[in-house]
C-alpha cells in the first residue's frame, strides 16, 4: 500500500485482500489469505476511508491467489462479511482453468474472467481502420456513456446519453477531444488513445482513457489513465480538485492527495509502482 489512502495492485503479503480500481472503474477484491475476520477488518476501514466512493460499491470477488478455495459454509460467511463491511458482491472472478460449475455453485454469483495480475499489461491494439466517417461515429459511440445504476461488467452495455445531455467529442488524430463540459452522471471513454477535455469536469463525472488523459479545466470527478494497464499513462490537469485518480489500476482518493496539490497544475504519474502527484513541470 502506498503513502494515505492510495491502494495499489501489489501490496504487503500481510494484507488478506486487496481493493483496487479495475476496469472502466469496477472495484475488484482479491482475496490473499482466507482469514474472514481479518478480510471484514481490512475492508471496512478502506469503506470508511472514503464511504462516498466505497460505500455500498458494487465489486468482483476474486479468489485466484487463495492456495484453495474455502468451503461452502466460509464461502457464504465471506460474503456476509463483504456486505457488513459495506460492499455489495456483484460477481466472481475465475481464471480460465478453473472449475467454472463448481465455482457458480460455492459462492452462488455470477462469473467473469479474472483480469490478468501482471505488473505492465500490452495495451490492446486500437480497432482497424475505418472511413472517417465511420470513426467519428464510432469514437462519439464510445465517448458518450452514463454510469448505471446498476454497473455492468462491459462498457459496450452502457446505455447512450441523449443527445442534448452528451458532452461534445471530436477525435483529432490520435487524440479524442471533448470540448463541452462532462457533467455528473457522463462517462468519456477514449478507446485505444488519449483523452483531452477542454472543460470543467463536474463531480460525479468519469474520464477513462487507455492513454493519457489532459483536463484544461477543473478537474472535479474521476480521471482513470492506463486502463488497459499501460502504467506510463499520465493525467494533466491545470485545476486538480478530483474524487479520484488512477493509472493502470493504482490510485488516489480525493482523502490521500495534498492539500497543496488541490486547485494546482498537476501532472499524475507512477514511479516505481507508485502514484505520484507533482506540480505541473516540476521533476
């Protein structure tokens, strides 16, 4: 675990879980040790650090590091425990050997693939190529998301804003730009690229780009660089002030970032696996 708040991918081997920001921002809780008491301990102070953000947050469960799986009865006492720490167990994660029937039927949740635990994940290739008018189509689809109530595991399924509510995208080269506010409740989406804002960026609002994201304005919600897992992903700002930040699944809540940084030109980085927030052109 890093300095504050921060959660990382890779913490103590202590810890009996980790919490950490997975893709298109769903929590994942990966199990280390099947220490129960120890599991509901470690989560309920990480809801408490920030009950506005965790609070009743939809997450994964994954078991993957466990050396073996628990019983029927620790498995249905673990996820009384996740609720009383104030999570809601939406899914479970599995690797792709693993006995998919048997799992279903021990924790009684739906099932995904477990997301690869490596250090620098390839980021993905971007679509091939298609007419121009097939690709600001397709990057408008993709940019113009709203957060559902009840989160899905894909952000194909997200269901489009209206079209007066959309903030405006105009991808330019290889950049996705979006030039009108992103208000609370809208979700930005940069596929395969950077994500540039030219606008305030309003609480409850999400920025997700597979590269870098820049915010030439204030920065109030969520900003999540690297989603793919490419950890030399940065985020700019030029008026800080967000609920959270991320890089390729490492990040900081608005508790764990300085007070000195809050309403700066930043820039927000990993450095030797660990998120760093520094005045804008300072080393």
């Amino acid at each position: 675990m890093n300095e504050g708040n921060t959660v990382t991918r890779h913490s103590s081997p202590a810890a009996p879980c980790e919490l950490r920001q997975g893709r298109y921002g769903l929590f994942t809780v990966r199990l280390n040790l099947l220490d129960l008491g120890a599991i509901q301990a470690h989560l309920s102070d990480q809801v408490a650090s920030a009950p506005g953000l965790l609070e009743n947050a939809p997450v994964v469960l994954d078991p993957s590091a466990l050396p073996e799986l628990p019983a029927a009865d620790q498995a249905e006492d673990l996820l009384a425990r996740l609720r009383a720490a104030g999570l809601q167990p939406l899914a479970l994660a599995h690797a792709p050997d693993a006995d998919r029937d048997y799992l279903a039927q021990l924790f009684r949740l739906p099932l995904v693939a477990a997301e690869p635990h490596r250090r620098l994940a390839k980021v993905e290739d971007p679509e091939p190529a298609q007419t121009d008018a097939e690709s600001v189509a397709a990057d408008a689809a993709d940019a113009m998301s709203v957060e559902p109530a009840a989160p899905v595991l894909e952000p194909e399924h997200s269901a489009p804003l209206p079209a007066a509510a959309a903030p405006a995208v105009a991808p330019i080269g290889g950049s996705l730009y979006v030039n009108s506010p992103v208000r609370s409740g809208q979700q930005v989406y940069a596929k395969g690229r950077d994500l540039v804002v030219t606008a305030a960026v309003s609480a409850g609002a999400e920025l997700i780009a597979d590269g870098c994201i820049h915010v030439y304005g204030r920065l109030a919600g969520k900003a999540l660089a690297g989603a793919r897992g490419d950890e030399k992903a940065r985020i700019y700002c030029l008026n800080f002030q967000p609920e959270l930040v991320s890089i390729a699944g490492q990040y900081r809540l608005i508790e764990s970032i300085p007070a000195e940084m809050r309403g700066q030109a930043v820039e927000v980085l990993l450095d030797n696996e660990r998120l760093d927030i520094r005045a804008l052109g300072t080393r």
